[in-house]
C-alpha cells in the first residue's frame, strides 16, 4: 500500500494514495495511525484500508510522516564508496567496524517533502544529497514501511573535523523524505532496490548515479538492533540506512539545483535546493 499524507483544510491527513489520487483518513496523521497499530492489533495497511474514505480526488502528497525521530546511518555500502568520500581513512575504519555509525539526524522540524526545498548551509561550499532507502519504525522498532530519504550534509565541515558531524547533518530542511511510504507488506525485501539519484541545473543533468541495495554492507536487523540497545526510539520514527552514491566536490550543490531520488517501486522524491542561514 502507498501511505502518505495531505494538506485537506489545513489539516495534515493520512491518505491512501494510488497514482495521482488519494483517498483520505479524515482525523488522522500517519503517526496516529502507527500509534494504532499497537492499540488494535492491526497493521499499518489494515488500519488504513479499513479507515480511508472511498472517494478519490488528485492531490499533492506532502510529508509522509512527521516522525518523532530521524536517526541516520553511515558507512553502510561498499568499501569503493567509502574510500571515494576525499579518502578518508576514517570512513574506512568506520565501515570495517562491527558497531555501525549511528547517529541523531533531528526530527520533522528538519524535515521537509516532496517538492519543498532542501537547505544548504551558508557556511558550507560543498553540500550534497545523500540519496537513501529510509525505515518507518513502529513499536519495538519494528518495519512498519519504507519510503526515500535524502540525507543532506555539508561534507566540507565534516571532512574539516570529524567531530563537526552534528554541525554537517542536523540543520534546517536538512532531510527530505518521500513521496510516499511503502507499507512492508508490499516491499518484500529491502535489498532488491534501484536507487538513483539525478541533480539538475538549470534544466541540465549535470550528475547521476545508481546504486542497489544489494551492496547494503550492514543489514537492516542490525541497524535496527544497534540504534535500540539502551535507547527507547519513540514508534513513528524514521532510520535512514546510509548512501552509496558518492558525489564529488566538482557537484557540491548549488541554490536553483533540483535533486530526484527515485526507486521504481517507491516512487520520485524531488526537492529544489536553496541556501539557509
């Protein structure tokens, strides 16, 4: 099932989408629903079928959920990816270790959806998508759906001190996720996927990439499992599960540039960039 929300008299709403047509779920956010889910015994699609409307109008999917958290992994693809980052020895050692990176991207206040605008940092010249298969967690940091994440970071004040990590990943319209999410049960695996990432100027492609989760270095269980060990991440939160397309510092973004991150079964989120103070 394709689960997202929008915008009806104001309200963020839950909707069933199928094409460019949504039925809503007057009353509800995606969030009410996850948190549903462990009140009735239900899955995430079963709720939403049972409570949207039958009545199909076209609209403009926004945010899918706002979630509680967005945690954000690295150093997940392979080794060729990392050592491409400047080469870094540190990313390197970081893949090779048995603890994955993890670490706290924000919440909805930093995230934005599908069209709206992603933020570069004024104080960064070279900032990039990070193009990323993303996880809807529900209780128990179960799988509940997936959709697209783009994980933007100022890689130059990463790369200045790996101790600024903060600093290059958590900062207004910093993530982008969309257009929709993927209910599990349609998405049977998630190490099948076609992700490709596109960055136009003005109206030229000037870089694309692709890349297939199959290369996914850390498993998902494992990301899973570490983010969980002594920290109760809230259900509706989001973990993003690390890129492998590497975008060199000749491609740094530029205010006006429009990034497309697309797997076919999950869809195209597309976000303009602009410069944020």
């Amino acid at each position: 099932m394709r689960l997202g929300q929008i915008r009806l008299r104001e309200a963020v709403t839950a909707a069933v989408f199928d094409g460019e047509s949504a039925r809503p779920i007057p009353g509800h956010t995606v969030r009410d629903l996850i948190r549903r889910t462990e009140t009735e015994h239900a899955t995430l699609a079963e709720l939403a079928k049972d409570m949207a409307s039958r009545h199909a109008e076209n609209w403009r999917p926004i945010l899918p959920i706002h979630p509680a958290e967005v945690w954000s992994c690295g150093c997940t693809y392979a080794v060729d990816h990392v050592q491409d980052q400047e080469s870094e020895p540190i990313y390197e050692d970081v893949y090779r270790k048995p603890r994955p990176e993890i670490f706290f991207k924000g919440g909805a206040r930093v995230c934005v959806g599908p069209g709206d605008s992603i933020g570069i940092r004024a104080d960064s010249k070279f900032t990039v998508p990070e193009p990323e298969l993303a996880l809807v967690l529900g209780p128990k940091g179960k799988v509940l759906a997936y959709t697209l994440a783009n994980d933007v970071s100022a890689w130059d004040i990463e790369h200045e001190n790996p101790l600024y990590l903060p600093q290059s990943k958590v900062y207004n319209a910093s993530c982008a996720l969309g257009p929709v999410l993927i209910t599990a049960d349609e998405l049977q695996s998630p190490y099948s996927l076609e992700l490709t990432c596109t960055i136009r100027r003005a109206g030229e492609t000037i870089f694309t990439a692709a890349v297939s989760t199959e290369k996914l270095h850390r498993r998902v269980e494992t990301l899973i499992e570490y983010l969980y060990r002594a920290n109760s991440v809230p259900a509706g939160s989001v973990l993003l599960t690390g890129t492998g397309v590497t975008i060199t510092r000749a491609m740094a973004l530029q205010s006006g540039d429009v990034v497309s991150i697309r797997v076919p079964e999950i869809g195209e989120l597309s976000n303009p960039a602009n410069i944020v103070e």
